[in-house]
C-alpha cells in the first residue's frame, strides 16, 4: 500500500499552531481594494482561525496526526 499524499494546496494555505488549531489567511484582499476602507484592508491582513466544524476535513487533505 502507497503512501497517503497530502493535499498540496492545502498544505500552502494552512498551517499549525503550537496548540494545534488551523491558521488560515482572510479572503478577499488580492483586487478591487479602492472601495475598501483603509481599516478593513488592514484587518484582512491578519490570520484567523479556521472554523471548528472545518477543521476535520482539513486535517485529512494536510494528513497530519
């Protein structure tokens, strides 16, 4: 039996916290930026947490224990 492969775009987009929570980068900052306001361009370039019900699937395309 093969290796299981991880999720390539997957493993580009989240990372680990030293607790063990996803981290993941806001949408939605890449184009059309002069209608966004200074404040709201500034707080997409913080990380977030990933949603607890998303967290599963999301372990399965990274394929880590």
């Amino acid at each position: 039996m093969p290796k299981m492969k991880s999720n390539r775009a997957a493993v580009k987009r989240f990372r680990f916290t030293g607790s063990g929570k996803i981290k993941r980068h806001k949408a939605y900052a890449s184009h059309i930026l002069t209608k966004k306001s200074s404040k709201r361009k500034r707080n997409l370039r913080q990380s977030a947490l990933v949603a607890k019900s998303d967290e599963r699937r999301i372990k399965a395309m990274i394929s880590q224990k």
